[in-house]
C-alpha cells in the first residue's frame, strides 16, 4: 500500500485530516471504525466532525498504515522531512 503521508496535509484541521485520510483509503465510516477498533461507524463521524478525538491507541492503528501521526496531529511536515 502506498505511503499517504504527503497527502495528510490538507488543512489546518484535524477532523478534516483524519477525514481525507479515510477518503483516500476509499473505505466507509463502518470500515474505518472497524479497523480502528471502534464500536460503531458513530465513532469516526464525530472524529471527522471536531466533536470527538481518537484514542491513543487508534493513532497506533493509522500508523501501520504508514501515516505520518505528526503530520496529521498539527498539519506540518516531520521534523526531519522535509
């Protein structure tokens, strides 16, 4: 699977980020909870909507997918990566 590092910089949003993520991975709110290990699709909605944050541990999850957790947390680069 391809790197989506360079293509979580979208806004200066986390919701927003997390929510392109999922687009680009062309999965649904349910498949994303499912591989978050969430309880319901719910879950991703109000993360993609500002109302909720994931957990620690579904930042672990999204990093084995290769995404760059700083990037996604504050918007910028890596340190180191630029």
């Amino acid at each position: 699977m391809k790197s989506l590092k360079n293509n979580v910089k979208s806004e200066n949003n986390f919701a927003k980020r997390f929510y392109d993520i999922r687009k680009q991975l062309n999965w649904s709110q349910k498949q994303m909870a499912d591989f978050l290990g969430l309880s319901s699709s719910n879950q991703v909605y109000r993360i993609e909507t500002g109302i909720g944050y994931p957990t620690f541990q579904s930042l672990l999850k999204l990093s084995e997918l290769k995404i760059d957790l700083h990037c996604l947390v504050t918007g910028q680069d890596s340190p180191g990566t630029q």
